[in-house]
C-alpha cells in the first residue's frame, strides 16, 4: 500500500470527529482547510484543558478536612528533651586531669583548660564561634568530645542500666500515664549538646558506644477518661537551670524547628505548661499517589541511610550530617549516627561556624502524612521564696475534640475520566482513536520520540514570617485643660462665664467620648446656631492631644529602642499613629494608616513600622498608659493591613486594667489560596485580592476600607453629609450635630448594606487567653501585653470545581449520551448552513430569471 493510500484510509476511517472530511474526495478544498483548523482548534483545547487537569493531579490532589477524634482511645505523649545548664567543677577537674595531666596548682594552665571544657559544656551548634580561642592549640585535636561530656554532665544523666537518675515513685510504668508520673529518660547527644530525652528514637541519640545497645523508654500514652501530665525534677541542684524541649515522640529533637516547643523552667518554683494535641491523619487512598505530589511521607517510605524509619527531624538530621562533610569534611561530635570517623575538631566546628552550618543545608525533609503536633495552650509560673519549694516542670496535655484528616480530592481515576471527557468532546476520540492516531505516527514517520514531564517544583515547608497582629489604642478620659482652650479660642467664652461655659464644656465632653454608636449624645444641641461649621477633627486634635503620639516621632515617650523597624523584640512598644475612627480619635499600628490621618492630606504620614513574628522568638508587645491614672484604654486588635471596624468579627476588643496588667494571647490563624483560585470570577470564589480593587478612595482593597467607603456613600445618600470619623472621602458637606442626628434618626451605620468580600487570602486572630494582674501599689504601671501565638496548620483555598472540570462534564454527560462532539455539533451547523446558504441562492437564482 502506498504512503497516500494508508493516509487517506487511516484518517478517512478514523473515529476522530471531522478526520474523514479532510480525504473526502468530493469536498472543496477551502472547506478542506476550514475543517483542518477546526480539529487542530478542537485538539488544542482538549489538550490544553488535559494538561490543567494533570497539574491539578500534580500540585494539589489532597485536602486537608476536619473529623470528630470521638472513638480514638489512645493518643502518644509528648516527646520530652531535658538539658540542663550547670557546671560540676569537680567532673572539670577530674577531665584536666585525666586529659592533659594538669593540677589546679598550675594555675594559668588549669585556668585555660577550663575555660575550654566550659565552653564545650555549654555548647550547641548556635554557639560555635564561641570556640574561636582554641582554634590553633594542637594540644585540642583528637579528643573524644562525647566522652568528655558524659563525664562533665554525669551528674545530671539517667544512669546507664536504670531508667532515672533517681525515681521516687513507680508511676511511671512502662505503658502507664499515672497522673504526674516522672518521665522515663535515655542520654542523648543532639544539636543541644548532651541532654536527655524520652523519645522513641532514642537509640539514634545515644551517646554510648552503639546505637542498638539501649533499651528505650517507655511508651506513655493518653486516654480522653484520664489526666495526662508529667512532672519534672530538677535533679542537679539549685545551680542548674532547665531547658525543657517537647516535641514529637517518635522524632528526634530539633532546636528552632516549628514542631519543637522550648520552656526554661523556673528557678525556684513551678512552671506549668498546658499543651494542645493536634493530629492528622490520612485516608487509604493518600498512600497510592506518588509522594511527589501528595508532598508527605509514611514512616515506612524511608529514603534515610542511618536510620529505619522515616521522620522530618531524622532526615534534617542526615541531611546536615551531610552538609557538614560537604563543606568541611568532618561530622560534628552532636550526631551519634553517621560515620565514627572524620569527627570534627576545633577547627573543623570552626569551619562549619564559617560555611554558616547548619543553617546553609538545604534540606527537603517532607512532613509526615499521619503525625501529631503539640501548641502551647497555657504557660503559667508560681514561684517561692521557700527553699523547700522544689524546681519543677509540669506538662499537661488537652486532647483534641477535633482532627485533620488528608484526603484525596483528585485521584488518578479521576485525571482519566477528564481526559476522556476533554477529548470526548472536544474530538469525539476514544482511547482507540488515540492508539490508531499513534499507530499512524509510527508508520509515517518511522521515529518515536519519548518526552518527560517537567521537574516537578515541591512546596517549602516552613512559613517563617508572620505579621504581628494590628492595634488600634484608644483612651477614655476628660482633659479639662485643653477643653477649657478650645471654649476660648472657639466662643471667647471665659469660666467665670459659667452657665455658657458649663453648656460649652458638656458639649465638647460629648464630642470627646462620641463613637458611631453614641450620636444620640448630641440631641441636645440640635438647634444651636453656634455649632455649626465646627471643625470637629481639629477640635479632637486639640481634646485628645495628651494622648496621641507627636506627629513628627513614632510615640509619645519612648522607654527604648527595641521596636526598631522590622524588629520582633520580646515586649517592644508598638508605633503608632494619629487615627480618626469610627471610635473617635485613637491611635493605630494599622499600616493602612494613611486612610485614618487626621491631619491634613492623605498621605503626609510615614507609615507605623511592620513588625513579623517567627517560630524561633516570642512575638510580644507592650502598651503603656502613656497619659495617666484618671484615663482607661481600650485596645483593639484587628488585621495589620486593615482599618479597624468596631462590632466586626475580626476585631478584637480588651479594656484595660485601671492599675495592673493585662495579658491578651491570641492564635494567629492563616488562610492562603492556590493559583487556580484567582481564574474564578470574583462572583463565584465570594472572595477579592488586594489587588483586584473596585474603591474609589484607596488604592487596594481590603474588607474594612470596603466597609468604610460603604458607609460613606450611605451618609451622603441619607443625609447629603459625611461624617467626620472618616479622614477619606469628600472634603466637603462634613456633617454638624443635625447631620449626625439624622444620621442616627437614620439607623446608620446598621441600614448601610455593604457587600464587602473578604480577602482571599487572609490573617485572622482568636484570643486564647486574657489574663488580668492587678496590684494595689502605685507603682505598678497600667499595661496590656498582647502575645500572639504561631499557627502549626493554616487554611488553603483550593478550586475543587473549576472551568475545566465543568467543560469536562459537559463532555462527558454529551459523549456517553449522545456520542457527540465539538465537532459534530460544528459539522450540524456547517450542514446547515449550506443547507441555507444553497436554498438561499436558488431562490435568489429563480427571482432573477423571472424577472428577465
């Protein structure tokens, strides 16, 4: 059979919509073309709405869902890393001795020795530069850190055949989870220098000669009937402090990372740290994607040389193993597994110091598809004077009501089903119009060429920035001063004036305590003349002065220096700005600050500094009552890029403490969307972008300059004014006090219907805990401490039915149904169309010869 005879009968008795037309004999050639393009058109969709649907499959085929816990019975404790800080002088002597056989008699020998063995004491891998003196001492090389430390912290180390160093009571069985039963410890060497630990993964700690030679602790377990606490003892003395690191049971520890809790224990009382469970589990149906897309691992799916089962902390651990011996060719003594040789020195940690180890080691280390995180609930210390008050550390866990479960939302079967269903409709091609279409490729062109998919991009796990929670500071009190130069200035009204004085200064005291919620206040002063074309933002500018902080500095009175831009300084001062609200004149830390400016000019302001929090330090700030005892505050809290609205669900309200402290902790939670989620309409994903801004008086969009631009239009449509809680908006027709009263007659701002979308990626706070401290004394200065609390587990927006799944169904209902296509919808309406076309033209024909 010739080439042209095997094209024209493979294409001609294809089962592809519309091939056969195209050897069709008998058609013109011009249709020839336009039923060419039709299929290349038809296969360029199908192809490319295949190719979305195989990214879906890729980059997101699982969600994260929420299922009751009820009926789980056991729950693992969390896995404790206790290190002490202590120095046992004795155990130094006895090492310098031993080591370099020098006395405490030769004194400036001794003394450097010992500065040397403190530092190695102390050591972790933040603190390697701290060996710096001791890089050129030869006399340093070849030493068995790991044994020199077991000697130096023996004091503090679980016996090596007993379970604790001393155990006053049996509640600790193996298995047991007795109420405050002391926890069951191992030695281990970590990246914290040598601790102890409880952990399941204990034998890859061990600092004694092999890993296989320990038994390892007992499994404590949880159950919803019981308590579940353990009780920690400072078992050194009252010279050594307690670093205290919870983290997963079944992981080793990792300082700095996201799932490892640290808590210092008190020196002389008892520290209680409650902490929340959460788990995730994982249908059957997560295990049969490939562990590229589903982007978690099981234990059992190892790709580890130095360990049996498969954890994010011991791959972080191999991984750095690793980078160390890239970069400088040795091993650092904080490792137990890995090579016994090519341990690093003092120039070797050095080195690492150099190579900025550990932190340059790139490590892809996946989360676990079925694992358990703990969050600090509660932290709560009471101390004593008492030395009979032993040193402890009690951890209590709260068991979940509630867990996460991964599920698939887009399986293979699924990726198949739509590629038929595109293709079906696109092409009314089948998977045999798909093997005959390859069969012919082979045969005419005598090459196949194989292709692979593009490398795939895996997530970075880990957000390392999160911005601090926004804070609107408002105070509540009368300065009788400043009223008293405002009736001057505005009436020349003198206090010996005292009936119009008096009625002046219970007007301006309206004015200064007057919110969106209180404009009935001005009912008395309806029909006053006198106030009318009233500035009232100055007037406020001038009553709240005391209180706002100077317009050229970032606050009022600055103690110090800690909140520098950018900065996430344990209890710095927030700066704030001027703010004109729907509260009155406050201050704000919002850096939509500019839309709330009270001076003249939107945009004569700089900005307050943004301050981010990260998992490694405390994210903490400090409000002072700046102007004195005779004012109270009221805080608000609300999203950093947002105005606050009072009454709003994401805004946060806290009265202060009249003389003392309090402490607001709120939880952070975060939602993100996914690229596919910005191809909806707006319409249909009920959500808007920053960027996608239909307000006519800021630049971006959020839901509170929404709102706010909402109840502008609203006032001005019900009353032709606007009233001056707003630095935005029109300069003009500024309401009086009958404007406001009409307002309130009006039912504003409840009877203003505002569709105002919220962001589709978002930050959103949930208070935790309030906690007030007051005392009696003088001196004791009124604050509020707002904490916010990192999230372990975020929400992700995700399209779970998109354009493309839709096109896809239609193809799918029409292909079986019907056995059509694009394309055999499209050659309907070319038939007919010369059906027409055809009739058209006779009848035109026969009109033309009768009329000649």
């Amino acid at each position: 059979m010739k080439c042209q005879d095997y094209i024209n009968t493979t294409v001609g008795e294809s089962s592809i919509h519309g091939c056969p037309y195209l050897v069709k004999q008998a058609l013109h050639w011009l249709e020839k073309i336009f039923w060419g393009v039709t299929i290349i058109a038809a296969a360029y969709w199908s192809i490319n709405i295949c190719y979305s649907q195989w990214e879906r499959f890729r980059d997101n085929p699982i969600i994260l869902a929420t299922e009751l816990t009820w009926g789980k019975l056991n729950y693992p404790f969390v896995g404790i890393t206790l290190c002490f800080n202590y120095t046992d002088e004795v155990a130094i002597a006895r090492v310098i001795k031993d080591t370099w056989a020098v006395e405490p008699e030769d004194r400036d020998s001794y003394q450097y020795y010992f500065k040397f063995l403190k530092t190695i004491n102390d050591l972790t891998v933040a603190k390697l530069s701290t060996l710096e003196p001791y890089r050129n001492d030869d006399k340093l090389k070849n030493l068995d850190f790991v044994q020199i430390l077991l000697q130096l912290k023996g004091k503090g180390l679980p016996k090596r055949d007993t379970k604790t160093v001393e155990k006053k009571t049996d509640e600790n069985a193996p298995g047991g989870n007795a109420e405050y039963g002391e926890p069951d410890f191992r030695a281990a060497i970590t990246e914290l220098g040598m601790c102890q630990t409880t952990s399941q993964t204990a034998r890859y700690t061990n600092p004694y000669e092999g890993p296989g030679n320990i038994q390892l602790p007992a499994k404590s377990e949880c159950n919803p009937i019981s308590e579940c606490n353990t009780k920690i003892f400072n078992r050194v003395g009252s010279n050594a402090s307690m670093n205290v690191y919870m983290h997963n049971n079944f992981d080793i520890v990792t300082p700095g990372d996201r799932d490892t809790i640290f808590s210092r224990g008190t020196d002389n009382g008892a520290l209680t740290v409650e902490l929340m469970l959460g788990i995730t589990t994982a249908e059957a149906e997560v295990r049969k994607l490939p562990i590229a897309y589903r982007k978690c691992r099981y234990t059992n799916e190892n790709n580890l040389n130095y360990f049996r089962s498969y954890s994010p902390g011991l791959c972080r651990t191999e991984c750095r193993v690793h980078a160390a011996l890239a970069k400088c060719g040795c091993k650092p003594y904080f490792y137990a597994v890995g090579s016994k040789k090519n341990i690093c020195d003092v120039k070797g940690m050095l080195c690492l110091e150099k190579a900025e180890w550990p932190e340059s080691a790139r490590c892809n280390c996946l989360p676990l598809c079925e694992e358990v995180r703990y969050v600090v609930s509660q932290k709560q210390a009471v101390t004593d004077d008492s030395t009979r008050f032993e040193s402890t550390v009690i951890i209590k866990v709260l068991l979940p009501r509630m867990g996460f479960k991964r599920r698939v939302v887009f399986s293979a079967d699924q990726l198949i089903v739509s590629f038929g269903g595109a293709i079906g409709l696109f092409l009314g091609a089948s998977f045999i119009s798909v093997y005959a279409a390859a069969y012919w490729s082979i045969n005419i062109c005598y090459k196949w060429e194989r292709f692979r998919d593009k490398p795939i991009i895996l997530a970075t796990w880990g957000k390392l920035d999160y911005s601090f929670v926004g804070i609107t500071l408002c105070f509540n009190y009368t300065d009788e001063v400043a009223i008293a130069r405002v009736i001057k200035d505005t009436w020349a009204v003198e206090p010996e004036d005292r009936d119009s004085y008096q009625y002046y200064f219970e007007f301006l005291k309206t004015i200064n305590d007057l919110t969106v919620g209180k404009l009935s206040t001005l009912e008395p002063y309806r029909n006053d003349d006198k106030l009318k074309n009233l500035d009232f933002v100055q007037i406020l500018l001038q009553l709240k002065g005391k209180g706002l902080p100077k317009r050229d500095t970032k606050t009022v009175e600055r103690k110090t220096d800690e909140n520098a831009p950018g900065g996430n300084a344990e209890y710095g001062e927030p700066d704030f700005r001027a703010a004109i609200t729907e509260l009155g004149m406050c201050q704000t830390t919002s850096q939509t600050a500019r839309y709330t400016n009270p001076y003249e000019g939107a945009h004569n302001i700089q900005l307050p500094a943004k301050s981010e929090c990260n998992p490694i330090s405390e994210c903490n700030a400090k409000i002072f009552n700046r102007v004195g005892s005779n004012a109270s505050m009221n805080v608000y809290m609300h999203n950093n890029f947002d105005i606050v609205t009072p009454g709003d669900r994401d805004t946060i309200l806290s009265g202060g403490t009249d003389n003392g402290a309090l402490t607001v902790e709120l939880t952070l939670g975060i939602t993100t969307a996914e690229a596919e989620v910005r191809k909806l309409p707006i319409a249909y994903r009920k959500c808007r972008y920053t960027n996608e801004n239909k307000l006519r008086y800021s630049p971006s969009y959020s839901p509170g300059l929404c709102r706010t631009e909402c109840r502008i239009h609203a006032a001005l449509a019900k009353c032709g004014c606007k009233p001056y809680f707003y630095a935005i908006g029109p300069k003009k027709n500024i309401c009086d006090v009958k404007g406001m009263l009409c307002l309130e007659k009006a039912e504003w701002p409840e009877s203003a219907r505002c569709n105002c979308l919220p962001l589709c990626e978002e930050i959103r706070y949930v208070v935790s805990q309030a906690q007030a401290v007051t005392k009696s004394t003088e001196k004791f200065e009124s604050t509020i401490i707002v904490k916010v609390l990192l999230p372990r587990v975020g929400l992700k927006r995700r399209v779970v039915f998109s354009a493309d799944q839709l096109i896809v169904s239609f193809g799918g209902a029409i292909g079986l149904f019907l056995g059509a296509s694009f394309i055999s919808v499209y050659g309907l309406v070319f038939t007919f169309s010369q059906f027409v076309f055809s009739n058209i033209s006779s009848l035109f024909k026969k009109c033309f010869n009768s009329s000649n």
